[in-house]
C-alpha cells in the first residue's frame, strides 16, 4: 500500500502487483517407441494399396507365367510338366524367326521416324503463340484416340481404289500401291499409322524437356555466329540428351510389343509379312491354345526388350560423355 501511495505522490501511476500465472502442466509425450512404431505403421498403410496392387497384377501374373512356361497347358486339362522344352522349341520355330524378324524391322523403321516427327514438332511448337498451343492440342489426339478408331480411318486412308493416298498420288500420275495387301508395303504402312497415332505423347515430353534448356545458351550462340543447326546440334540436343533417352527407351518398348494395328489391319498377312512377336504370342496363346509355349516365347521377348534396352542406354550414356 506505502509503494501504490508513494508512486502517486511521485506522480507515477499506480499498478498493482500481477500475480504469475498458475505453472501450466506438462505435455505428456508418448515413449519414443510408441512414437516410431506408429510412424511405421502409418507408412505401412499409405503405401498397402500400391503393395497390394503390385503383388496381384505385376508380380503373381509373373509367376505365373513363369510356371506355365515350364509346363503344356492348353486351358482345357491338366498341367504338364515339360520343363524347358518350351524354350528348347523356340529355337526351331520358323515362325519366331519370322516374327522377328518382322518386329525387329517395324522397330528399325518406327523408333526413328516417330523420334524425329516428335522433336519436329516440339521444335516448331517451343514458342509462347496461341496458334501453337491450338496445334499442340490437335497433335494430342490422336493418342487418346481408340486404337479402332484409328486403325479404320487408315484402313479408309490406305484403301487401293478410293484411299486418299493413292487418289494423291494419281495427280502426278503414280499409281498407287496396295498398301495393306502387298508383302513389300504393308509393315511401312503399319509404321506410319503408328507414328501418327503416338507422336503427339513423346512431342509433349520433348516439349517439356526443350523449355528446360536455359535461352541465355542460345542468346550466346547467336551473338557468336551460330546458326540453326549449330545451336540444335551443340545446346539442344545436349539439353535434352536425358529426355532423348526416356523417349528412345519407351518407342523401343512400345516397338518390340507392337499388336493391335497389325491385328486389326493386316491379321498378320499378307504372307505373314505383319506377323509381330505378340501378334504370335496372341496367336500360340489364344488360337492354338498352347499357353504354355506362348509363357515362353513371352519371356523372350523380355528378354530381348531388355538387352535392347540396356544398349539404347549404353549408347546415350557413351553419348552425354
């Protein structure tokens, strides 16, 4: 009371002494592991579903067809046992061979013609104009287009008689092959259509991979005199050596399991010159019925996705060096 009378005096103001606050009670915190026992259990449950789907539609089918490869199984009746036969048979099938063949010179043709209509376009594309965004979406389409769709508009485009390209080529007075129903034209047809209905994926990939290389780059080049083909071969392709490699690799993947524009097209002819390796897996499988060789010849043929490959890596990494 003295001090509240002697600050009022003085002329100071009066305040009375504020009590400390109660001591608030501690925050119980759980044991270190029970703290880390429920992280784990929680990572377990964020990732189940992707687990649980991977074992059931990745892994078990793998098995599975690992063990009908090993085995005579024709859906109707019992397994049989033959070990590798299966993969001793491969060997002298003439029909693989044809297969591979095939499939090898569909790859040979796709992969780089469906490399370089899509870095085309993403280069002509790779500017900030409305026009390019419209063509950029119009090139989109066809890939989220059914493959039946696709298929018989070609079927359309390609026909002898009345298809467009042929009716082209009467104006300057060639005749027109029949694409579909000769031995020598009908994979290059196949290959056109492909790359027509799958540039419009990797073009967007390509794009995004050309708008991550740095303009100063090619601001600097400029200055020192480069021109076009200077700066692609020197800044671009160096820029986007890694999107090169995701592209090459998926087109190889995709080549090597080429099916539904040969099956719907073609049916493998003329004279089996369609006949792709899955085209002949579908066949052994589903046809015949002699699951177990078709296992086989699948295995195989990731066996020969997978070598390819690891050499379109060998390759691009020789080249980033």
């Amino acid at each position: 009371m003295t001090s509240i009378m002697d600050s009022a005096v003085r002329g100071q103001p009066a305040v009375a002494p504020v009590e400390p606050p109660a001591a608030k009670r501690p925050r119980q915190l759980l044991p270190p592991s029970t703290t880390r026992r429920q992280q784990f259990l929680n990572g377990w449950l964020f990732i189940a579903v992707p687990v649980v789907l991977f074992i059931v539609f990745f892994a078990i089918p793998i098995v599975a067809s690992l063990v009908l490869s090993l085995t005579d199984y024709a859906i109707i009746g019992d397994f049989d046992f033959v070990g590798l036969e299966n993969y001793t048979r491969i060997f002298g099938d003439s029909f693989f061979w044809i297969a591979l063949r095939n499939t090898a010179y569909y790859t040979a043709l796709y992969v780089p013609l469906g490399i370089a209509v899509a870095l085309g376009s993403a280069l002509l594309l790779n500017r900030d104009v409305r026009a390019a965004r419209i063509f950029r979406t119009l090139f989109y389409i066809p890939v989220v287009s059914s493959t039946v769709a696709t298929a018989s508009i070609w079927f359309w485009l390609l026909n002898p008689q009345y298809g467009i390209f042929n009716v082209v080529l009467g104006w300057f007075g060639i005749n027109g092959p029949a694409w579909l129903y000769e031995s020598t034209w009908a994979m290059p047809a196949i290959v056109v259509m492909s790359v027509w209905a799958g540039f419009g994926a990797n073009m967007v990939i390509f794009l995004g991979g050309l708008q991550g290389v740095p303009r100063d780059l090619y601001e600097a080049a400029r200055i020192d005199g480069a021109n076009a083909w200077r700066q692609f071969r020197h800044i671009t392709l160096p820029g986007i050596s890694r999107v090169m490699f995701l592209v090459s690799t998926l087109q190889i993947i995709g080549a090597f399991q080429v099916f539904d524009q040969a099956f719907i097209l073609t049916k493998g002819g003329p004279g089996n010159s369609t006949v792709t390796m899955v085209y002949y897996i579908f066949d052994r499988g589903f046809d015949s019925l002699e699951m177990g060789y078709a296992s086989a010849l699948s295995f195989v043929l990731f066996l020969i996705i997978m070598v390819f490959s690891l050499v379109n890596a060998r390759i691009n990494r020789v080249g980033e060096q």
